[in-house]
C-alpha cells in the first residue's frame, strides 16, 4: 500500500469470513477514504478500491 499511498491512516477493520475489511484514509489533507480486503491467512489483497462519498 505505501508503494502507492504514501500516507495512510486506518479508519475501521472488521473481519468477515476468512477476510479483514480495512478502510484507510490516504490523504493528508482531505479524506479519501481506500477499502482493502485482506485474506486473514495469507495476507494477501483481495479486493482494494477507492470509496465515493455520499
């Protein structure tokens, strides 16, 4: 994630089934929310997405 983001602020995890659900903030000075799921085994992204807000 650093790679791309070069800050990173994590806002909720939850975990669902064999996955966590991570929602970071990526900007430093307006919110732009980015969800990861993340398989609890290995450790590998599964899904990565940017939020819309609403």
């Amino acid at each position: 994630m650093r790679k791309y983001y070069p800050f990173l602020r994590p806002l909720s995890a939850k975990k669902e089934d064999q996955a966590w659900l991570v929602v970071f903030d990526v900007s430093v000075f307006l919110e732009k929310k980015v969800e990861v799921k993340i398989d609890s085994e290995s450790g590998s992204i599964i899904e990565f997405g940017e939020l819309t807000q609403s």
